[in-house]
C-alpha cells in the first residue's frame, strides 16, 4: 500500500509544530479534501481541530479519548465528505 501524501497550509503547519512543541500528548484532527492520483491518495488540508480537554483522559503514559469526539468527527466527515485524518502525538 502506497502511503497518502497529506498537504495542506498555514493551518496544517501551524498544527504540526504545535504537536512537536507540546509538552503532553496532544489529539488532532486534520480536515479536508482527498482525491486519488496514480497510485498516491492525496489529502489537501482545509481545516485543523484540537481535541478539546472535555473528551480527553490523561493517565500515566496514555491519552485516551471519549467516544462522543469519535462520533462528532466522523458525523462531520459523513455530513461533509470531507477526509479526516487524526495525529495523536506523544510529546518524547
């Protein structure tokens, strides 16, 4: 399986490096448009989203988090068409 190439611009940079700064581990969610060129699913970034702490259980070493945000971002994908794509990033 070819990996997808994800782009997008400000929004997605801005959301990267805040991942790579945080002090915790971290959920977001990446929206947007995605279309299958050749044998690579391209991902072109509209809109960033950060988990917000009300969904979000911190324990020793693990971040987990309620089903209600898995059904609000998958309810916004299947309303929008959009893709989505989540990056849960530890901070070590």
């Amino acid at each position: 399986m070819t990996p997808a190439v994800v782009r997008g611009g400000a929004a997605l940079s801005e959301a990267i490096e805040g991942l790579l700064a945080a002090d915790r581990e971290e959920l977001v969610a990446l929206f947007g448009r995605s279309a299958q060129l050749g044998d690579r699913h391209v991902i072109v970034i509209t809109a960033v989203e950060q988990a917000p702490e009300r969904y979000l259980r911190r324990t020793a070493g693990l971040l987990k988090w309620d089903a209600e945000l898995t059904k609000q971002w998958s309810d916004r994908v299947e309303a929008t068409g959009e893709s989505i794509v989540v990056l849960h990033a530890h901070n070590h």
